[in-house]
C-alpha cells in the first residue's frame, strides 16, 4: 500500500516534467492539482478494501509527480546566481510530509478513517484554483521556440559527454532523496521494533527526522549558490557514509542513533538541495526533462529501500546490513563525484561549461 503511490510517483515525474517544459508549469501544475481530489474524495469514500486502497493509492501517485512540474516552472523566474536558493525553498514543500504524519493520525482518529482524505481533497482543490488564478509562467518560458518530443528531450542520457553528468545526477538523488523517503518511512519500525517506543513517539521522532531534512533543502540550495553546488554535495555523501556505518554499528544505542540520524537528515537536505541547483547550471536548455529523471531517480530510492530493509530484518533479525549498503550507495555516489571533478578543471565543476560535449 505504501510503495504502489511512491513508485508512480517516481515514473509520472518523466513524462509530467517534460509536459512542463512543453506547456508551461502553470498548466500542468494546475491540471495536476486538480485531479488529485478524485482518488483522495474515493478514498474517503473506500477505504476498508485492499484492492480499492491499491488502485487509488496508484492513482494519488500523480501527486508524488509534483516535484518535476515546480522545478522549469520555478527555475525561470530566477536569475543562476539565485536559482539554488529558489528551488531549495521549493523543495522544503515536502514538509507536507511532516505536517501530514503529526496531523493526519490524530485527525482520523478524532473524526473517523475518512475525515484526513477529505481535508486533503478540501485543501488541494483550493490550491488548483488559486494556482491556476494567480500563477504565471516566466517570460522567457513564454517566449521560447518549440520543445522537442519527449524522447527527443531525454537523448540528453545518451549524448557523449552530457550523459556521465546527466546519469550521475540520478544517482545523487537516488542517495539524498530516497535515502530521505526512506528513513522516514522505515524509522518508526526500527523504534518500535528495537526500542520499544510507542508507534505515537516514534512517528514524532520520524517527523523530527523529516524537519530537519526540510530545513536542510532550503539551506543546501542557498549554500550552494555561494560555494558551488559540487563542495555541497562532497560533504553530503562523506557525511552520509560515516553517518550510515554508524547506524549499522550503533543503532541498538539510542543516543548515537539519534546523532546520527538527526546529522544524516541534515545531510541529506543539503544535498537535495545541491542537486537541483546543478540541474539548470548543466541542462539550461532541458530542465524538466532532465528534472523528470532525475527526480524518478530519487523517488525509486525511496521504492527500493524500504523493501530492502524489510528483507535485510527478515534475512538477518537486524538493520545493520541495511544502513551498510546505504554507506555503499553514498561511497559510489562521492567517487562518481571526484571522477566528474577529475575531469574538469579545478573549480569548473559548478560552471554551466562543465563537462561539455
């Protein structure tokens, strides 16, 4: 139930960041905006069968598509100096997250099963109207020539020279994003399951996870505007390997479990926020395309993980090995990095020049 929403949501986010680059965010945005009630509004109407959860679980997956249509639209409002500050901000919108997991139990159990997806559905009706109303796409997104087919858009991931850089994004946002999803999801289990908290006191401390994660997004932009999105993302995946190999020696420790995952959330933030800004700097001509993919990227992430973990604790009655192929995954992604970084000469790796065909 959890995974079938993520995964369209991860796969939607291609095709819908293209739409965007074609037909503006402003459109797209509130088309998607829109629709969203309807399997929120069945929801609430039917939630006591498994097979009817599955299918508008998979339908509210277009929400999770979201992230690819704001980054072109937002993107072309703002100047490159300021444009990783600006989709930092954005991206803090996944505080939704948060604000969902402290609200949503507590609704529903006030109000009944059905009381959280009619809020939702209330609340993002009103958000289509007011977006469609009141939202303008940039006027360099309005004047430009036509956009190329969608397969055409994404021949970016087989260009010589643009691809290492375009694929090498995926994967960073495989790491920051789905490692992000990931242990927000998987969190509360190991607190129950290991500690023995209560699933109230767990979920508070999975949504503190989550908080400063957002916080981070926001910040790793607006650092990454002054020092170059690449330093950020150095000290991301070096943090988040030695945070990782922590976890998988210490996590039966509630103290070093929680240092480790409250530096880890923060690293991970930064580095979300450091790989959008590299997104325009490289592909300027292709950003919801390229946006597409690499946010699919980051939303598998946190589609595998979880799975992974489940498997890991079934396999070996703990979560070591997990957080070990976690370290694994941000060890890959900071020597990708250093190679990229090779190639270049020093300090061009944040220019838009870097690694030109």
């Amino acid at each position: 139930m959890v995974a079938v929403p993520v995964l369209l949501g991860a796969v939607a986010r291609i095709p819908l960041g293209w739409l965007a680059d074609r037909f503006g965010g402003r459109l797209v945005f509130s088309t998607l905006l829109a629709f969203t009630p309807i399997p929120l509004i069945g929801l609430a109407l039917v939630h006591d069968s498994l097979a009817a959860i599955i299918v508008l679980g998979f339908l509210l997956g277009f929400a999770g598509a979201a992230f690819a249509v704001g980054v072109p639209f937002v993107n072309g409002w703002y100047t490159p100096e300021r444009q990783g500050t600006a989709l930092g901000i954005y991206g803090a919108g996944m505080g939704g997250t948060t604000i969902a997991g402290l609200t949503a139990p507590t609704i529903a159990d006030e109000w009944g099963l059905a009381a959280p997806f009619w809020v939702a559905a209330v609340l993002v009706a009103l958000m289509a109207a007011a977006f469609w109303m009141f939202a303008r796409n940039a006027p360099t997104q309005e004047s430009r020539g036509p956009i190329p087919g969608m397969l055409a858009s994404l021949s970016v991931f087989r260009a010589r020279g643009r691809a290492a850089r375009a694929w090498a994004l995926s994967l960073f946002y495989f790491l920051a994003f789905g490692g992000f999803v990931a242990m927000f999801l998987y969190l509360p289990k190991l607190l129950t399951d290991v500690h023995d908290l209560t699933k109230g006191d767990a979920g508070a401390r999975a949504a503190g996870f989550a908080l400063l994660a957002v916080l981070g997004r926001p910040l790793g932009g607006w650092v990454s505007d002054r020092v170059g999105a690449a330093r950020v993302l150095y000290a991301c995946f070096a943090v988040v390997t030695l945070m990782a190999l922590v976890l998988a020696a210490a996590y039966e420790d509630m103290v070093p479990l929680t240092i480790a995952c409250l530096t880890l959330a923060l690293a991970l933030g930064l580095g979300m926020g450091a790989v959008f800004k590299l997104v325009p700097q490289w592909f300027p001509d292709k950003v919801g395309a390229v946006t597409g993919v690499v946010s699919a990227a980051g939303g598998l992430g946190g589609f595998f993980p979880p799975l992974v973990m489940g498997v890991v604790e079934s396999a070996t009655g703990g979560f070591a090995l997990g957080f070990i192929l976690m370290a694994a995954v941000a060890l890959a992604c900071l020597l990708v990095l250093i190679s990229l970084g090779r190639s270049e000469a020093p300090g061009r790796l944040d220019s838009e020049t870097a690694l030109a065909p």
